[in-house]
C-alpha cells in the first residue's frame, strides 16, 4: 500500500518486534509504521521502552 505512492521508499520491514528494533537503527528511517499486533508483541510499546533513539 505504502509502495504505491511515488513519494514513500520502504527501505525495510520486520516481521517480529525484535527485528524491527534491529532494522530501524540500522536503516535511520525518516519515519517508520510499526505493528501493534505482531506475533512475538506489541513493536510501538517496545521501541518506546528503549528510548528516543526509537522514536
């Protein structure tokens, strides 16, 4: 969905909540969509518990 507009570049995706604390560091994204129902938690109640440098 995401892809389909000309002005968004998904540089990476997660399929669990610890990859996704992995991934964004790593990429330095502009702005990242996380899932609030994956299988292993919630990723927004994750990244928010380690701090600004997830936000």
């Amino acid at each position: 969905m995401l892809e389909a507009d000309p002005g968004i570049w998904v540089t990476g995706e997660a399929g669990t909540a610890p990859a996704a604390l992995v991934t964004m560091p790593a990429l330095r994204p502009d702005a990242a969509v996380l899932g609030a129902q994956l299988p292993d938690g919630d990723a927004v109640s994750q990244a928010s518990s380690k701090g600004p440098k997830y936000l």
